[in-house]
C-alpha cells in the first residue's frame, strides 16, 4: 500500500463583492465550499481579504492559492481586477501559500455545462448547482462556487501530471 500525501489547493473566483471558493486535496476529494460576500458600506475588496479571505486560509492553509485569470473587460476595470489579484496574492503570501493564476473552464462548453460536469464529479454539490440560466437572467451567484472547482480541478491535475514540487510552475504570481 503506497501512502499518497495531499496537498490542499484553494480555489478563488474573485467578483468586485463577493468570491466563490473551494478547497480540495486531490482532484476527486473536496473538503470545503461556498461562496462569500461583503455588502455593507466601505472598501468591499479590503473587508473580503481581511475579513473573509483570511479566516479561509487560517483553517485550511493550502499550499496553493488558485485565482481565475483576467476576463474580457474595459481597460479600468481590468486594471482594479489586477490590484485586487495582488492584494489577495499579498496576504495569501504572508501564510506562505504559493498563488496561482488559472482558467475557469475545464473544456470549451458553457458555464452551465462545465457546472453540470463539475456537480457530477463532486456528488456534493449537486443540490448546489443553480438552474440553467435564461438570456434576460444575470448570472446565479452560486455559479461561481463551480468556477472555482473546476479551477481546483485543473490545478490538482497539472500539479499531479507534473508532480506536486515542479520547479516550473504554471503561471505564479509575482
């Protein structure tokens, strides 16, 4: 009998309010999920790093921080969404966990088919997945919680395909 170690990976899909996260320690073995949000008044990006962020990496300490990668936006947008990334990066580096920039997607379907497949991988969140969304609707934001898996996903298979201590990482953080 082999003894195979884990390493926990934290999955971020970051929203200007709220993000959806999931933890997992292989690919077929997810520990925690949901998504977290800060409404009130004041810096939003501020109090989910501190105040939200921050009690997540405490419980789990992962090894890695997994964030989803720069989506199609005007440029002001894009450059807030790159502050945001690295003040998350900033405080996941003082717990000393290695940051990660990923894709969401695991294959090029739909968020809601990638969903689907996600939610059958992970019998857990079946009862999570929200209804397929119709044109005029905004998206489900639990939606967000299958982006992050599905992140998780593909960070624990490229880590296990190129062994957990790759001296060349995809794409980290600086």
């Amino acid at each position: 009998m082999t003894n195979k170690s884990f390493t926990r990976v934290l999955a971020l899909d970051l929203h200007p309010r709220c993000f959806g996260y999931v933890v997992v320690e292989s690919p077929d073995r997810l520990l925690d999920w949901g998504v977290r949000s800060y409404r009130r008044e004041g810096n939003p990006r501020d109090a989910l790093i501190h105040r939200r962020l921050k009690p997540l990496i405490e419980m789990w300490k992962p090894k890695f921080l997994v964030i989803r990668g720069a989506r199609t936006a005007p440029p002001k947008q894009r450059l807030m969404r790159q502050r945001f990334i690295k003040r998350v990066a900033a405080e996941a580096k003082k717990y000393r966990v290695c940051v990660r920039i990923g894709s969401g997607q695991l294959e090029n379907l739909t968020k809601y088919e990638n969903a689907r497949r996600i939610a059958e991988h992970f019998p857990a969140l079946k009862g999570r997945l929200p209804p397929k969304r119709k044109a005029w609707e905004s998206e489900h934001y639990r939606m967000s919680i299958f982006t992050a898996a599905a992140l998780a996903i593909a960070q624990t298979l490229n880590e296990s395909a190129a062994g957990w201590g790759s001296p060349n990482p995809p794409r980290a953080v600086a």
